[in-house]
C-alpha cells in the first residue's frame, strides 16, 4: 500500500498545472489501493434449518413453514429459518409465563445477575464467530460488526448484569417488581446488539421474554439462543420466535404479554399503538429519525467530514440515528463539500467480510428498491444527486455513498427516512436559522453540533428537540447513556438507568 503523501509529489520539471479541487480528485483515485483482507469464515457453523427456540429447546413451527434468510452480499441463502404462526406465539407466551412463576421468579435477584454476567463473558468469548455471522446475514462490514455491535453487546449485558442486584439503591424507597411477560420486537440494522438492548434491562429486572427478530436478520438470534443456555438461564425465560410482520402483530396482541417494546419504522410503531389503545400493556416504541448533523464556520472541517461521513455512511446508513440531514454554514459549505466529496472518493464498498471495506451490503433487495426510489424522488424534485465513481460488486444489493446537493426544506428527500447512505445537505447562515431548519421534521431522535465554542454547542443541544445530541463527534454510544426520541421518533426510553424502569412496576 502507498500513501498519497509518498506518490503525490512532483519535481519541478514535472509540474503539475492541474486546478487545486481536481489535483485532489486525482490523488485519492488513483493512491489508495488495499489488497483484499477478507475474514474467515471457516470456523462458522451454520445450520441449514432453524427451528423456534421455546421453552428451552429449538422446536418445529407448527405450520410446518420456513423461510430463507440470505446473505445480501451476494444474494445467497443461509438458512432456512421458521415461520412462527399464532399458535407458535402463544406456545412461547405460555413458556414464559411459566419461567416467571418458575425458576426465574423465584431466583434471587444476585443469582440472575451472575447468570447475566455469564451471558455477557460468553458473548465475549464468541465475539468473532458472532461479528461474522452477523455481516453475513446483514452486510454491515466486518470492522464494524466486530468493533462495534458485539463489544456493545456485551457490554449491555455487563451493564444491566450489574443492576439485577441494586435496583433498590436505583429507585430508593420504592419497591420495584418485575412487569411480567415482555414481547420484544426488533429490526435488522443492528440485529444482536438491538436484541441485546431489549434482553438486558428486562432480565435483569426479573422478566421474562418472547423476542421477535427481524425477517432478514435472525441468525444471531439464534445464535444467542445456544449462549443463553449454555450460560444457564433457565428454560422459558427467553423464547425466540423468527418470523415476518404477522409474528410480531400476534406477539402485540397476546393477552398474557404485559409489555410491549418494539424498535422499528414509525410507520410499525403507530400499528403497534394503536393495536395497545385501551389495554392495560405497557410499551416503548424506538422508531425513526431525520437526524440533522449542523457544522458551524468556527468547527474543525476536517474533524466534521469525518463525522459526517461516520454519521450518515455507517452501516450503510441503516442507522436510526444517522445525520442524513447536513446543515453547514453558508460561509464554509463550499470547501466542506469538497473536502466531503474527495472523502467518499476514498471510502471502499463491497464485501462485508472485507476488514478494509468501509460501506457493506444493503440490507435486502426491498430496501436497496427503496433507496434508489429516493435517488429518482430526488431527481424528480430537482436536487443536484453526487455519487463518487467507485465500484461495487456485480452481485448483492449495493448502494454508493450519495449527497443530494441544492436541498429545500419542503423536499421528500428532506423530509422523509430513507435509511441508505444517502445524504441531503443545506446551508444556513445564522444559529437560529439552523436551530429552526433542523427541528422542521415530524422526527426528533438525534442530532450533531460541530464547532469550536462550547457555549454555542450547549445552546444548540439544549433547542434541538432531539433525544440525544452529539457534539463535535457522531454515533456513540454507551449502556449507561440513555436513548429515545420526540415526536414521531418514539415513545420511552432504552439504556441506563432511564431503561430499567420500562420494565418495573414500582411501588411505595
Ligand atoms: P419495521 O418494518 O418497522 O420492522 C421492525 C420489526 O417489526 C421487524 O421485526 C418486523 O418484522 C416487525 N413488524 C413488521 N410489521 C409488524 C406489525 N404489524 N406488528 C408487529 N411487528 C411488525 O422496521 P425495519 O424496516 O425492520 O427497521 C428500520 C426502521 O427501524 C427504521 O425506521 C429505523 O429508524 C428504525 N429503528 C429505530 C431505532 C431506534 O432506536 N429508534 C433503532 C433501529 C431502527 P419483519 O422483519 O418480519 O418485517
Ligand atoms: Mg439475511
């Protein structure tokens, strides 16, 4: 591999009379090469057939019916996993019930928590087996499945490990009780560690669980199923149901579910509220964002791109959270857009198994339809689109990084969740403007601040009607930080303390 630095220069006989912006252009197409480092999947062992993981055990579906699960990165099956029907739901239901009545109620609060302590080495110790399995079935890269979404997994699970026995010093004078049955229901951009914080707080705080897994994505799942056991949590207490949309409306209605958590489209989220109206169920809804990331004259540009591209690039841009909305200060929006450009010019797409690949897989062939729905929306609406000229695999479901350029607020693409790498970028020229630029959105889940005065970051976080704002960096995250939305971003809160009381009844 070759540097920029090491092959840019030229002798002054040699000089080269190129433009600044394309000398740029030039520099990054034609240095940066990486040699193939793909991760191995030799140790994986996949089943070709899952069942229902109830009660302990991995069971037949009663239906009978399966589906494939496939890697998006080349459009190849996986596995077949089950289809869990009515009948399936209430099995797991009843088997969770009955752990609460059972072992898990009657367990002493330091005893569930060493089990969670147990979970969280063993995930740990399966990290990698888990990082693979978890690009292949999603097509985030290696890099992050491995440097992000386990280690947080695990660290989840530490986390709420260590409240199972302290939950009097976290509500003092209040005696806490464990709701009941929860039915969990997940999407499939972050599938372990979205299932990691759903399992984690509920157990620790004596629940039981049916967990519903995104139809694309139920591998770990299924996966973390041999871990629960093999950690010693009792039979019945985590059940896990793969299945499509129907799996999860049946596991809402159930009668002896008593909460309802759900992370997914807000579009989901209002049928979930709805089907729960004039029930006793309890329910947090983590649905969907707009995010705006806003870069101010005085920030540090090139820690900014960094964050940008971070923030919107990221796992595809499968990130609820992500920045898909550029806010930059009209003095400064010319060379942060070209420094952006020459940036994606470097970023690598393509296998996600590749520890060098920066941008994977899209998730499946409907979201890749619904991405490049929104290329044409874009065009349609008038928006200059900007793509970089890197190339992508012949098979699978790929996306370049994108910037839609020349953006109005009134714009669908603007306005509307895309969940791709795509990127719409505005100016403005004063902090109000971009305060009220950025809150024009049905969505208020996260946002970014960069600039150099701290008062100026505190005074924008404190305006953004944003569950979490991030200044001068982009995409962290922490157990112990709480996360949820306004508006139509959700209903409650996950992580933290804030996320242990969701799933408690408390009482003088
Ligand atoms: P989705 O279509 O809403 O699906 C989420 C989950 O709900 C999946 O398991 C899905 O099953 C299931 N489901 C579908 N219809 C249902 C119904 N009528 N009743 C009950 N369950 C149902 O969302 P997605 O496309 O998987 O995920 C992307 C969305 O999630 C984005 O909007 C993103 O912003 C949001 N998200 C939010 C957060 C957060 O913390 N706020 C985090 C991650 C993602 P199938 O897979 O079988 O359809
Ligand atoms: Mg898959």
């Amino acid at each position: 591999m070759t540097t920029p630095d090491e092959t840019s220069e030229s002798t002054p006989e040699t000089a080269d009379t190129t433009p600044t912006s394309d000398k740029r252009e030039l520099r990054f197409d034609t240095s940066w090469s990486y040699a193939p480092a793909p991760e191995s999947t030799d140790h994986i062992r996949l089943e070709s057939t899952y069942g229902l993981f109830i009660d302990g055990e991995m069971v037949e579906p009663a239906s009978g019916e399966r589906f494939s699960t496939i890697n998006p990165a080349r459009d190849e099956k996986l596995a077949d996993v089950s289809m869990a029907g009515a009948a399936d739901v209430d099995r797991a239901v009843q088997a969770a019930r009955q752990a609460l009545e059972g072992p898990w109620g009657q367990m002493s609060d330091a005893e569930r928590g060493k089990i969670l302590f147990r979970v969280a080495r063993m995930i740990q110790e399966r990290a990698r087996e888990l990082a693979i399995i978890e690009s292949l079935d999603g097509g985030k890269p290696i890099r992050e499945s491995r440097d992000i979404d386990i280690p947080l997994v695990a660290a989840h699970f530490f986390y709420y490990a260590g409240w199972a026995d302290k939950l009097e010093f976290a509500f003092p004078g209040r005696h806490a009780r464990p709701l009941g049955v929860a039915g969990q229901i997940i999407p499939w951009n972050f599938p372990l560690l979205m299932a990691a914080w759903k399992l984690a707080p509920a157990l620790a705080t004596g629940n039981t669980v049916v967990l519903k897994p995104a139809e694309t994505t139920p591998l770990t799942a299924l996966k973390l199923a041999e871990i629960l056991q093999d950690a010693g949590v009792p039979p019945g207490v985590v059940n896990i149901v793969t299945g499509a949309g129907e799996t999860g409306a049946e596991l809402v209605q159930h009668p002896l579910v008593d909460k309802v958590a759900f992370t997914g489209s807000t579009e989901v989220g209002k049928i979930i509220q709805r089907a729960l109206a004039g029930t006793s169920k309890r329910f947090t809804l983590e649905l969907g964002g707009k995010a705006a990331n806003i870069v101010f004259e005085d920030a540090a540009i090139d820690q900014a791109v960094e964050g940008i591209v971070n923030g919107i690039f990221f796992n595809q841009g499968h990130v609820c959270c992500a920045g898909s909305r550029l806010f930059v200060q009209e003095s400064v929006a010319d060379l942060l857009v070209a420094k952006l450009k020459d940036r994606m010019a470097t970023l690598i797409v393509g296998d996600p198994l590749d520890k060098n690949t920066d941008i994977g897989a899209i998730n499946s062939s409907d979201q890749l339809e619904k991405i490049e729905s929104y290329l044409e929306i874009g065009k349609s609406e008038g928006v200059e689109v900007y793509q970089p000229s890197c190339s992508v695999p012949d098979s699978g479901f790929w996306c370049r990084p994108t910037l839609f350029l020349g953006c109005a607020q009134s714009h669908r693409v603007v306005q509307e969740e895309i969940f791709g790498p795509v990127l719409a970028v505005q100016t403005f020229r004063t902090v109000d403007e971009a305060i009220k630029k950025a809150n024009n959105t049905p969505y208020g889940l996260s946002g970014g601040v960069w600039t150099d005065k701290g008062a100026k970051a505190f005074r924008i976080s404190d305006k953004l009607r944003a569950g979490v704002v991030w200044a001068n960096t982009y995409n962290k995250f922490d157990p112990s930080s709480p996360f949820g939305g306004y508006k139509e971003s959700g209903v409650g809160r996950e992580g933290g303390l804030h996320g242990l009381s969701p799933y408690l009844e408390l009482s003088a």
